[in-house]
C-alpha cells in the first residue's frame, strides 16, 4: 500500500506572512501512527546524509533560483 496524501506540521508554516519556505523529510517507518515505529537503519543514515547535503550546498543563491518573488 502506498498512501496517496497526507500531510505535516510543515504544511501550515507556508501559510505565513508572505509564505515561507518549508521542507519537510519523510523517514520510511512502518506503524507510523503506533506507539513505537520500527525504520531501516540505512533509511536513516540515508536522510542524515540527504541533509547533510542540504545544508552544507543550500545557499542564497541556491534559495533564489527556486524563490517565487
């Protein structure tokens, strides 16, 4: 099964004033919504790496190329 909607916290933060950026990472888990979540070891070093990324190459001139101003 592959959920075709949903929705986070993020969603309403880009309802701010002016809208404001938001991104949101999603970590593959199964019993998602139970009281402990079970997730690949490799999917998290997976999403620690994506961001590391992120971070380290997202620049302003990077956020301007994708800015709707």
């Amino acid at each position: 099964y592959v959920a075709q909607g949903g929705g986070t916290d993020a969603a309403e933060l880009q309802y701010g004033e002016g809208g404001v950026a938001t991104l949101t990472i999603s970590i593959p888990q199964r019993y998602l919504h139970s009281p402990h979540g079970a997730s690949s070891l490799l999917d998290i070093q997976a999403s620690i790496d994506l961001l590391k990324e992120f971070v380290l190459n997202f620049d302003k001139k990077a956020f301007d190329k994708i800015s709707y101003k």
